[in-house]
C-alpha cells in the first residue's frame, strides 16, 4: 500500500516556521488544471521542478513569502509520497523586465523531505544563498538598464552603392549608379570596368572567396566614408514562353 502523503498545507506551514527571518504561508488549492499556472510561470528554475509542474497536474500548492520580496514555491513530488519540492518564484515587482534575467543564474529548486526540520536546513543551505545572490544580481540589472538596449536605426546616407548578382553569375554595378567618390574603391579591391557593358564588374576568376573578401573590404572601405552599400539579386530576365500558336487553317478546295 501506497503511504499517504503529508499533508501539504501542514508542511508548508511547518517549514515557514523554521526558515531565517520572517516568512508566511499561503495554501491554494485547484479545482482546474489550469488553476496551477498563475504560479508555476513563475518558477525560478530549469531543473526538474519545472519538469513536474509542466508535466503533471497538480491540485494544490502553497507559497512562502520571506524576507527581501522571497517567495518559495511548494508542490508535492509525484511518485514520491515522503518529499516535496520546493523551488523559488521570480520576483514580482513591476521593475522587472525580461531583459533583466540576461546573464542571472536561476537559483533552482530541489526536492526536500516530509519534515519541515529537516527540509528547512536544506532549504536554507542549498537554495536561500543561491536565491539571495540571483536577485541581487538581478535588481543590480533593473536599476542599470531600466529599458532593453535595442540596437539603434543605421543613419542616414546620402550616398549609396548597389551591387548586384546578376543571374549569368556576374557581380558589379552600372557605372552610371556609382557613386563617384566610390569608383576608386571599386579599383582600389579589384573592381575592373567594362566598357561594352557600361558596369564595374569583379572577375570571377578571383573564386568565390576571393570575390567574398574583396566585396567585404569594400564595405568596410565605403561604409567608414559615409557611403552606404547594398547587395542585390538581379530580377529575372526571362520572360514566361508565349503559347504556341494555333496552326492554320487549310484553305477549303472549291470544287
């Protein structure tokens, strides 16, 4: 026979008790599946707490409220009738945004056993130290950088080089589209001009890393002068075949 479980309810209560500082309990139970997610998104944790709480149904929990805005999350162990798990909640400040979490070690969360003694001395050996250093670091991080640094809009140019893959393999420019303060840069990596197609073409016979390298060099070159640099397929050149033609008629014999 399977021995019952301690009830969670008196654990929670058991163990709050004898944790450093102040702490509350708070028991909740849950009449839909559903009910359990307010708290379990909220987990502190990528170990095997939250594994149980996305994998099975848990009709009640409870949580402790310490001090520092500490809270611990309480659920039973499935399959495991003398433990519980216990895992902390992230904090729940409206100062906190997911950017803040970057670069924070999750504290994590560990299964303890059915007596609130010998659970608390877990507890405050194994998660308390770990919870206290992460929200340190990350409270450190909200008041840093309030707002996540996006990366800001490339500025404004006046002046912008087009290059073009063409289909037959060929990389260049019109030479009407260059800008001029850009035509020696286009020399100076290996661009040589051609007359009968009036463009800046680089030779394929430098290979593809060849032509990769070169093509990077003119970017750097062009881009520190202030001129920006796109790189473009060439749109398809040919054009949907026409349907065949109906053949004529034969010209009717008069009789």
């Amino acid at each position: 026979m399977t021995p019952a479980r301690t009830d969670l309810s008196v654990f929670a209560g058991g163990l709050a008790a004898r944790l450093p500082g102040t702490w509350t309990s708070a028991y909740q139970r849950h009449a839909r599946y559903a009910g359990q997610f307010p708290r379990t998104e909220q987990l502190w944790d990528v170990g095997y707490v939250d594994y149980i709480v996305s994998q099975y149904v848990l009709t009640h929990d409870a949580v402790l409220h310490g001090p520092y805005s500490q809270r611990l999350y309480i659920a039973d162990r499935p399959r495991y009738p003398h433990q519980f798990v216990v895992a902390p909640l992230t904090p729940d400040g409206s100062g906190i945004r997911p950017h803040h979490f970057y670069g924070v070690e999750e504290p994590n969360g560990i299964a303890v056993p059915n007596d609130p003694a010998r659970a608390a001395a877990h507890v405050t050996r194994r998660i308390l130290p770990r919870y206290k250093q992460a929200l340190e670091a990350l409270l450190d991080n909200a008041a840093d950088e309030p707002d996540p640094s996006h990366r800001p809009a490339p500025p404004q140019v006046d002046q912008v080089l087009t290059l073009t893959l063409y289909g037959d393999g060929a990389l260049g420019a019109p030479y009407e589209s260059v800008p001029p303060d850009a035509r020696m840069a286009l020399y100076a990596h290996g661009f040589q001009y051609h007359p009968h197609q009036a463009a800046f073409l680089l030779p394929a016979a430098y290979g593809e890393t060849g032509r990769t390298l070169r093509v990077h060099a003119v970017v750097r070159h062009l881009t520190a002068k202030g001129i920006g640099v796109n790189l473009r397929h060439s749109a398809p050149t040919t054009s949907a075949a026409l349907p065949p033609r109906a053949p004529k008629a034969a010209p009717a014999h008069r009789h």
